[in-house]
C-alpha cells in the first residue's frame, strides 16, 4: 500500500453559522488522483478550500505527509508541497501571463524519503500547455476565460506541488483546454503527485481518476474505484445526474 500523503478526518465546516461540511473523511495516496464528485452546492469547493486553509471556521484533522497541518496557513501549507488551483481561477489580470508564472515559483519540495519532488519551469509548462507560449507578454485581461483556466493551473505548477487540488479545471471552458488539462494530470500522476480533483465533467474525472469519492449536502456518500462508479447507473443518477452509459 502506498503512502497516504492526505488524510482528513471528521472534516466539518461552516460559512457563518451555516454548516457545509459534516464530519469527512477522505485519504489520498502518492501518484493518485481522486475526483471529489457532486452537484451543484454538495460542497466540493469547500472541502478544497478548507483544506488549503482558507475556510478558517472549520474543525476536524488533517494531515500532510504524515504531518498534523490543521491549524497552518495557507502560505506555510504551500510551502510544505500542496498546491491549489481555485475554480475562480484568480489570476492576476493587471500582469502580464509570464509575469503571472514567476510569482508563483518556489524551490523543489522533497518526498518524505529525502528525493526531489518534481521541478517545473516556464519551458516545461510551455510545453504541455503550448496555448500560453505566444501570451507571455499579455495581460491576465487580455486572455479567454480557458487561457486564465490554463495560466492559474500553469502558475501554481511553478510552485513544484507534491499534493494538488485542482477545483474544476474543465468548468466553461472549450474542448482545447480540457485536452491540454488533461495532458497535464497524466504528467503530474506520471511524475508521482496526488491529485484530489473537484470536477463535473463525468469523462474527464473518468479519464484520469484511480478512485471517486461523492458528496451530497456537505456529506460523503459514495467511496470507491472510478469503474465502479461507471458501473453504477444509479449512483451516476442520484448523485450527479448523469448517465454512466453516455461517457
């Protein structure tokens, strides 16, 4: 069994006094990715938040690398190798694209056995992405909604992540993009980084996920292998409303 680079357990949060998420539990292991499946509203965006420390009314355990990261900040999260691409993309629209990926740069993290973690750098990303190659000099509001969805991704892979939560990559944008998103989970799990991935979009979850974990009202109601999931035309209906048998 590989290692579980993320553990969370009994995961609640709340927005005010509204609750939104109730006692989760979830595990993510190295070189896997885990799509976070749900409607509309099911929390899956919370959980990705709260796990990257920016929902601060939130109690709960988790772990990274074995290490308890409860109570850190976002900042020192990042530092310790977890990435997160918001679903709001939040780019900066007033620099330029290039501008854009050197602020998100850090050193090479390291697995908890002492070898370097990967290592991106423009050219690298360039070549997976090749849609950002010739917007380097834009500026963040100068480019389509799918390039933002791209540079957002982009620039957080400048931070050499060894744990990714990547909130609805293929959200609104053309089927180019999700292409290029695509190619670039397979190269992150090929290179050993865990990805808990929110997402929709039934055939790109499909396409990439070991396993799938469904939410419904803030609740965890569904655990098990992607395929299994594919098989079940009744969890598909209920908990996504969507057919198994159209992807």
């Amino acid at each position: 069994m590989s290692l579980n680079v993320l553990s969370v357990q009994k995961l609640s949060a709340w927005y005010g006094r509204a609750q939104a998420l109730f006692e989760v539990d979830l595990a993510l292991r190295q070189g896997e990715v885990v799509a976070l499946m749900g409607r509309n509203g099911a929390g899956k965006s919370t959980l990705l938040k709260s796990v990257m420390g920016l929902i601060t009314k939130r109690q709960g355990h988790i772990e990274l690398f074995g290490r308890q990261v409860d109570h850190q900040p976002t900042h020192r999260l990042s530092r310790l190798g977890l990435g997160y691409v918001p679903q709001e993309r939040r780019i900066f629209t007033g620099l330029t694209v290039r501008e854009n990926l050197h602020l998100g740069t850090q050193a090479a993290h390291h697995w908890p056995d002492g070898s370097p973690g990967p290592l991106w750098d423009e050219a690298s990303l360039l070549t997976l992405l090749p849609n950002l190659a010739g917007l380097l000099d834009r500026m963040g509001n100068q480019i389509s909604g799918g390039e933002q969805q791209m540079l957002s991704l982009a620039r957080t892979m400048m931070g050499n992540p060894l744990v990714l939560l990547l909130d609805e990559p293929s959200e609104g944008v053309a089927p180019v993009v999700i292409d290029r998103m695509l190619d670039m989970v397979i190269a992150l799990k090929q290179q050993g980084v865990s990805i808990l991935l929110s997402e929709q979009n039934l055939g790109f979850a499909q396409a990439v996920s070991d396993r799938v974990y469904l939410l419904e009202q803030g609740q965890i109601q569904y655990e098990g292998p992607m395929a299994a999931l594919m098989a079940d035309e009744a969890a598909c209906q209920r908990f996504l409303g969507v057919s198994a048998q159209g992807h």
